[in-house]
C-alpha cells in the first residue's frame, strides 16, 4: 500500500505490518483458550516473545517490565511452567524500540477479544488465568503511543527503524511459535 505524505506513523505501521500481523493472528488464532493447554500455549508464546524483546520494550518507555509476570502467574494458575528463552542481543534485536511498543501494545488490545474467548472455559483454572490478557493500563499505554505515533511523520530514517522495529518484534512471536511447535 502506497502512504500519502501527509499520512503520520501510525498509519504507515498498520499499513506496512499488516502481512505480518496476518500471520502472528493466524497462528494465534489457532489455540483454544479455554482449555489449559491451549491457553499455556498461547502464554508460552507470548512470554518466550517478550523475554526476547524485552530489552527494546524496556528502552520504548511504555511500562512493560509486568508482563512477564502476569503470564507466569497464569500459568502457574493453568498448573504449567514458563520455561526460559535466551535473550537476543542487541544487534539480534532490528529497529526502534517504538515499533516494538506499537506490537505488544497493539496485541493488548486484541486480546479484549481473547479474553472473552478464555472466559467461556468451564475450567476453574483458566478463568483463573487471565492476569495477561486483562492487564490494567493495557488502555491508557496504547492510547499514549498512538498519540506519540500520530504525532510523527510517515516518513524519514527514524520512522524505517521504527516500522522496523515492529516487523522484527512480529517476528519474534513467529519464531517463539516455532519454538513451541505451532507454527
């Protein structure tokens, strides 16, 4: 898709991400929530994702240090362990930390969806389980970075490590799929 020039950054992500977040919301799509397996699953993903990401998600300034916790309270919950992933190192890690930001931001507010999802389990553990998926704040951190995003230009040197950034952390949700054997 072609971005006119008075078009701002947000724009530009939901344009030149959208493949991407096709295929992370297909893999997504694919577990069921209200049962623990699949809802393990799905937090293993998200918690092997953001351990490696977490040095850029820590640099975009958004508050999100928590969420690994909260997943490994859910599946604790869910009777699973979080298992570890390795760090990636900086220059595995492509981009500007805002389009990590815009990603794992973007994915809270999908997960209002998922939650509904979770909570028609008939499983006192998965309904248990949703400290991750109804995070606080989830609101208030998208509606901050998308007011940053609206505010910058859709094009320069900055905004291609930004979009960047956001292909990189899409990427890295494929790959903790892989890891998890779903993909």
């Amino acid at each position: 898709m072609i971005i006119q020039n008075g078009d701002n950054l947000r724009v530009r992500l939901k344009s030149d991400t959208v493949t991407a977040h096709d295929r992370v919301d297909a893999i997504m799509a694919g577990f069921d929530l209200t049962v623990p397996s699949g809802l393990a699953r799905f937090l293993r993903i998200h918690y092997i994702a953001l351990q490696q990401t977490m040095p850029k998600l820590r640099q975009s300034g958004h508050g999100f240090e928590v969420l690994p916790a909260l997943i490994e309270a859910d599946l604790s919950a869910l009777g699973h362990g979080s298992g570890d992933a390795a760090p990636l190192s900086e220059q595995q890690l492509d981009g500007d930390a805002l389009g990590y930001a815009y990603v794992v931001a973007g994915s809270h507010m999908g997960s209002k969806i998922l939650n509904k999802r979770r909570l028609r389990s008939s499983d006192e553990n998965v309904l248990r389980a949703g400290r991750y998926l109804v995070r606080e704040n989830a609101d208030l951190t998208w509606r901050s970075l998308t007011e940053q995003l609206h505010k910058l230009d859709a094009h320069g040197e900055a905004q291609d490590l930004i979009v960047a950034g956001a292909l990189a952390c899409f990427r890295c949700f494929e790959n903790a799929a892989m890891t998890e054997g779903n993909a």
